[in-house]
C-alpha cells in the first residue's frame, strides 16, 4: 500500500535529484534568474504537496499517515538542502546556492498552504483522504 500511494511521489525524488545533479555545461542557461528560483519553488512545492497525500493515504505505517504534513516538511527541506550541498561537492561546474536553498524551502511552504487550502476546504464538506 506504500507505494501504491507513493510512487509519484518517488518518482518526484528521482526527477529532482536528475534535474539538480546535471553537470553545470548541461544545464540550459536563462537570461532571467528569477526563473530558476521559480523552478526551485515549483518544483519542491510539488514534491511536498504530493508526499503529504501519498502519506496521508497510505496504510502501512500509520504514524506516518497521522504525522504526514511534518514528516513531508522536514523531508523535503532537507532533500533540498541535499540537493545543493550534492552539487557542490559532486559536480565541479557546480556550486552550493543558498538562494536555491531558500527557494527549495519557499516551495516546501507553498505546497503546504495548497495542501491546507484543498484539504483544509474538504473537511469542512466531510470529505476524507
């Protein structure tokens, strides 16, 4: 039943770490920095928002359904924090980007709120994950 309900999520994990961990000669330049910022929070916000509904489904491990939201927080903002401190020790093109880390963390925020927002809105009509 885990990864039943996981296995976006997972596969999520193995996009995330492709996309981060291309050598620095590979990554496709944009003249607007703000993009890549925008990538970083898009893609983590998607990371969290799923990993809070695979865990909230699942059955398997039942202190994770109870405790998905902060479980998913934490797990992805250090996968972020991986991720970067990854590409500077592993890639030499590469560098550790603060700003990347707290746009990875911003994006963990945001897919908590949408989370909130929708499921917040379906308790109130009885709605159940």
């Amino acid at each position: 039943m885990f990864f039943r309900h996981n296995f976006i999520t997972i596969l999520w994990l193995l996009i995330i770490a492709a996309v981060c961990l291309i050598p620095g000669r590979n990554v496709p330049q944009s003249p607007y920095i703000s993009f890549d910022k925008l990538f970083h929070t898009a893609i983590f916000g998607c990371l969290t928002f799923q990993m809070m509904i695979g865990l909230k489904k699942q059955y398997t491990f039942k202190r994770l359904r109870y405790q998905a939201v902060p479980c998913s927080i934490i797990f992805s903002i250090f996968y972020g924090l991986l991720m970067e401190l990854l590409q500077g020790l592993l890639l030499p093109d590469r560098s550790f980007d603060a700003l990347d880390a707290l746009a990875n963390t911003l994006g963990v925020m945001v897919g908590w709120l949408l989370f909130e927002l929708i499921f917040y809105k379906m308790d109130k009509t009885t709605v159940r994950l």
